[in-house]
C-alpha cells in the first residue's frame, strides 16, 4: 500500500508540478494586494465636517469620463477615503474604478483594473492566464491533484522505527551538510509541518474550483441554502402603482447610511432592468468581508426582499453559512488581520518549492540508476 500511495505522490506531483508552483507563487504575491495598492494618494480624501454626495451624482460624474460603460456600484469607505466608482462589463469584457472625493465629487483618478499589476496576478492565480473556459478547469484540476499529492505524502511520510522519526521531525543540518540532504529535509521534513496549512488552502481552493466540491462541503457543515447567487427580483406589478418611489438608489444609500453609521464601506447597486432590485452592503470591518451585510430593496417600494441564498444578513446566517462566506478570508489568512496574511505568504512560498524540491529528489534518483 505505502509502494502504491509512493507512486501516486511522486507521478501526480510531477505532472502537476509546474500547475501548483504557478498557483503557489501567484497567490503568495496576491496576499498583500490591499495592503500595497492602498498606498496611493487617489485613495484619500480630506475628511470634512460635511455631507457626501448622494450616490447618483457621483454616479453621473463617473459616467461622463467612461462613456458607453455601465455602472456596477458605488463604494463609500468612510470620511477620509476616495468613494469608488465601480465599472464592470462581461461582453465586451471591461473592469474600470473611478476615484472620486465623497463631498465634492470631483474625480481624483480613473484605474484600469485589468491593466493593474495584481489582477494580472489574480488571472494567472484563477486561470493561469487562459481564457477562463480553460484556465478554471485546469486551476480546478491542478488543485484536486495537490490535494491527493498531500494525502499520499502524509502516509509515505509515517516513518518505520523511532530512529527514522527523529529525522523527519526537524533538519539534522550540520557543518558541512550536502546540498542533497538538505533538499531531501526541505521536501520531506518541511512538508511534515507545511501540510497541514497547504490542505487548508487546498480545501478552501476546491470550494471555487468544482460545484459538486463547494456543495458537500457547505451539506456537510450542515448548510442549507443556496450557495448559488441568484439576483433578487423587484415585483413588476408595482411599476404602475402609487407607491413607487423616486430616486431609490440614493434613497437606499440614506437608509444604509442611517442604519450602519459605523461600517468601514457601504456599496450600493443601480438597476439595469425593470425587475432588479437594488442590492447594497455594508462592512463592517476594513479588509473582512465575512460579516458583510447584503440587503436587497424592491427599486419601486423600497420594500426589503429577504435573500434566499448565503449572502444575505449576517445575523440570519448559520454556522455552515459563516464558513462559506469565511472561504476567502480563510484562503488568504486575512481572517488573522496582517499576520495570517504573512504567515499565508510564507506557507505558500514554501508550497511552491515543494514541486522544485520532489523534482530534484526524483532526477537524482532517476540519474543514479
């Protein structure tokens, strides 16, 4: 049993070595995207003892530097930072942020987000820099095979006798130590300790990866809603009705606003059709998303519609729920703030050299026979 789970490891891990080592230093580099694109001076504004422009207005300046582009959002996050408005299109493809000051509107800088350094990093991490068709499945596939690459070296690595353990449970490096017993601890012994943080990211990667993945992991967290996004319809009867109201989006803004006075961002949603609602949410927290409220109102009532799927109010979601909407921030290790954030940058460093280390380990073997 142990010859067979060998073979697995040492085939499957060669034959998605280079797969993995991509994936590996991609999000090693994503990890402080925050972090470092927060940095320019576009992102703040000086806080004022003033109100913010309604959503609308920043909205009509926004459109008017992106003609032809549809409005997905707009951003607020909070008295000393640029508001954002969020540009999004599938086809033709397109992804832009305008920069804008909260309390006079005027545009502080229009971004080009897939021309940015770590989307770049963020479409090679998701699709190795493939058309997603293809990329996705292949990301998706590569991860699947780590995963069983991780278990067989769990059971390859129990070792025989007590001697044999001591070896494997820290470097025995000494003066002098040959670069090839160094590798063989690198792989064998750094493994032991990186493991157990590498199927954590490989876990959390498959929830994106594969539906049928994403579903028995939710089932059997004891999930029961939908892990679907499916957008929340407006009731079409009410268009002719007195009830309907005017400016709802800004109108919706003002209730968000009022009922999370204290949120690090609050995003609002135009609609696009007669029978969308207006989605909005807020964070509480910078850089967590997991307790992110999701509200939707019906665009002609302002009635709120409950969410059928997982991303709705936080106080309505259940263990199993939380844990979904954790994926990201587990993946990451933004869930420990900064420093889960550089202990992830380092596993995944490590998990990187863990293919170049198994490559070396088999050439040497294969050159000396």
């Amino acid at each position: 049993m142990k010859k067979l789970f060998h073979q697995l490891h040492l085939w499957l891990g060669l034959t998605s070595g280079l797969l993995v080592f991509i994936i590996a230093v991609t999000g090693s580099l994503y990890a402080f995207q925050e972090e470092i694109t927060g940095i320019g001076k576009y992102h703040y504004v000086k806080e004022r003892n003033e109100s913010f422009r309604l959503p609308t207005q920043l909205g009509e300046v926004a459109e008017k530097l992106l003609p032809g582009k549809e409005l997905h959002a707009v951003k607020y996050n909070g008295g000393a930072k640029a508001a954002e408005a969020i540009f999004y299109g599938y086809n033709p493809s397109y992804y832009f942020i305008v920069y804008l000051d909260p309390y006079t509107g005027e545009a502080l800088k229009v971004k080009d987000m897939n021309k940015d350094f770590f989307r770049f990093i963020m479409q090679g991490h998701y699709y190795l820099w493939l058309p997603p068709q293809v990329g996705h499945p292949l990301v998706a596939c590569s991860t699947l095979v780590f995963l069983i690459v991780l278990i067989t070296g769990i059971v390859i690595w129990i070792p025989k006798n007590r001697t044999a353990l001591k070896n494997r449970i820290w470097f025995r490096w000494k003066k002098g130590t040959k670069w090839p017993r160094i590798n063989l601890d690198l792989h064998v012994v750094g493994g032991l300790y990186v493991t157990a943080f590498a199927l954590i990211f490989a876990i959390t990667g498959l929830v994106w990866g594969f539906e049928w993945f994403s579903d028995a992991y939710y089932k059997t967290a004891g999930g029961e809603k939908s892990l679907t996004y499916t957008e929340v319809l407006s009731k079409k009867q009410a268009i002719d009705s007195t009830l309907r109201t005017t400016e709802p989006l800004d109108k919706v803004w003002l209730l968000m606003q009022r009922e999370y006075p204290d949120a690090a961002s609050i995003e609002v949603h135009p609609v696009h059709s007669d029978s969308a609602s207006i989605a909005a949410n807020a964070s509480q927290r910078e850089g967590k998303y997991w307790n992110t409220d999701y509200r939707y109102f019906d665009q002609y009532t302002l009635h709120e519609i409950p969410a059928k799927n997982i991303y709705g109010r936080l106080k309505d979601a259940d263990f199993a729920d939380k844990l979904m909407r954790m994926n990201y921030e587990i993946h990451t290790g933004a869930i420990l703030g900064l420093p889960g954030k550089i202990f992830a940058f380092l596993m995944s460093l490590f998990i990187a050299s863990f293919p170049i280390t198994g490559f070396i380990l088999w050439w040497r073997k294969r050159k000396k026979k």
